[in-house]
C-alpha cells in the first residue's frame, strides 16, 4: 500500500520542506543527501515580480517535471540570498554576494546537489528550480550542472518596477539605505541589471530560451508547448490549465496583470523608470510614458 493512500507522504514532505528551510537541517542534509541525476536540470530566471513563480507552478504540473517545494536557494546553505545583506527582492544593489567565485565551486554544487536531493526522490525525470537571485549564478549552474536548460522570463518594465515596489518588505530586513520602501527608479533599476545580466551570460549557455511575460499571460497553451518543445518533452495536457492558480496569495485563471499594475504608477512615477529603463523598454517594446496615457486617477495599494 502506498503511503499517498493516508496522506504520509504529503506530511513527510512537509517535514523535510520545513528541516530543508533550517541550518540544522541543511547540514544533516547534506551528509544524508545524494548526487541527483536528473534528466535536465531546468532552471527558470528572470526579474522579480516577472510571473516566475506562476511558470514554476504551471510546469510543475508536467508528468515529467518535478519542482523543488519552494526557491532552491532557501533549501541550501551555499547560495546566498539578498535578504542576508538587507536588500530584499534587490539582488543587483549586493550582486557580488550573490555570486559564486570560489576555489572548489565543484564541491559547492555538490552539497547543493544533496541537499536538494532530499525534496528531490526522482519520480519525474527533470528537476525544476526557480529563485531569483540565481541570475549572476547562470554560469556556475550552467558547468555544474547538466544539463543545464535556462528559461528567462521577461516581463514589462513598468508593471515589473512596480510589483517590486509594493511587495518588498524593505523595514524587515533592515535595509542600509531604505526605511520604508524602494523609489522606483531603484526597482527599475533591478529589472535593467536583470537583463543585461541575462544577455550578458546567455553567450555561455547552451541552452537558452526567452519567454515573454505577457505571451505567457494571453496565449498560455502555445507559449507552454514552446517551452516543453524547447525541453524536448511533450506538451502539457491543455485541460490542466483550465483552472485557478494560487500564486502569492491570489487565485485566479493565467491571465495579463500588467493592466492592473501600470495603473497604480503616476505620471511622474513612469517617467522615473523611463529614465532608468528607457533603453531597455525600448529594446522590447514596452513604449514609453506617453504610450499608457495619462496616470491623473492613479489608485495605490
């Protein structure tokens, strides 16, 4: 009889979640853990508030794609996270922190390999990992872990800069510069470094794929078979995404929220992130201020 048939299993992964999250329980872990195989290592990159988070939940319905149970990068002691160093959802404001330079990188990709292991057990094929803060890490997953297959999702600009804005807790982890929250011109500036990052190392990598936010958002079914073409596995059941998705506390169908977002910027708030990200906006065609109209009813939250 499986264990599935009275829910244990669902409670030992809850316990190995909740011991992966802690010091102790990521140095057991990697004295218990083992080296993972996985068919692909497929890891998800992009800004914050880039729907990452909605892409991780929706591959990992696949029968052959199994995701960790939360940001790799809370599971292992050898990856830092900008929270360390003050700057929640701001990697770029302490990016040689988050990089790994290192004498034996070998043997951290090792422990990071058990310790993941652990919320890892092989049933599916291809292991899925998504944080964050893995941007100026893109060459190190690349060599130590194969194969590698990175998937960058973009998202506009704007609704980007504003996402990161209401959702950082700057107060609680004691930012060096910031009380309250970030201007928005910083947030900007985190999705320009994102980027340029992204492209910067995408030379190096031999398995690359960009995705747009907003193709993901309006045309799920063939922006998802892109993908799973891309990782030469077969398509995701269309009938599968016929449905609510819980992701950062909403429940809703896939869907562009970028609407909802733009609408909480003024006029003189746009004009800021163009200033940071006019270049880049530009690149994708994300338009400029005067391409949204005007800001005059701007409702904040």
């Amino acid at each position: 009889m499986k264990l599935d048939t009275f829910g244990i299993q669902d409670v030992w992964d809850e316990v190995l979640y909740r011991l992966g999250r802690t010091t102790v329980g990521q140095k057991i872990f990697a004295h218990l853990g083992r080296d993972p195989q996985p068919e692909r290592w497929i890891f998800i990159v992009g800004c914050y508030n880039s729907g990452t988070t909605l892409l991780n939940t929706v591959l990992s319905e696949h029968d052959d794609i199994a995701a960790l149970p939360s940001e790799g990068v809370v599971l292992t002691d050898r990856l830092r996270r900008p929270e360390e160093c003050g700057w929640t959802r701001m990697w770029c404001r302490c990016i040689d922190e988050m990089k790994v330079e290192d004498k034996e990188p070998q043997r951290r990709a090792q422990r990071i390999k058990r310790q993941w292991s652990l919320h890892y057990r092989g049933q599916r094929p291809n292991l899925l990992e998504k944080s964050i803060a893995n941007v100026p890490r893109i060459p190190f997953f690349e060599q130590f872990f194969r194969p590698a297959y990175f998937i960058y999702l973009l998202r506009n600009g704007y609704a980007v800069a504003e996402g990161i804005r209401r959702k950082a807790d700057v107060e609680r982890w004691g930012n060096p510069d910031y009380q309250n929250s970030y201007p928005i011109e910083v947030c900007a500036e985190q999705w320009v470094k994102t980027d340029d990052l992204v492209q910067q190392h995408r030379s190096s990598v031999d398995r690359f794929l960009t995705v747009q936010y907003e193709d993901l958002a309006e045309h799920p079914i063939e922006t998802l078979q892109a993908i799973t073409n891309f990782l030469d596995l077969s398509p995701i059941d269309p009938s599968k995404l016929e449905r609510q998705w819980g992701v950062h506390g909403y429940n809703r169908p896939i869907e562009n929220m970028n609407p909802e977002s733009i609408a909480r910027l003024s006029d003189t708030e746009m004009r800021r992130v163009y200033e940071v990200a006019g270049r880049t906006l530009e690149k994708y065609e994300y338009g400029t201020p005067d391409t949204y109209g005007s800001r005059s009813h701007v409702t904040k939250s």
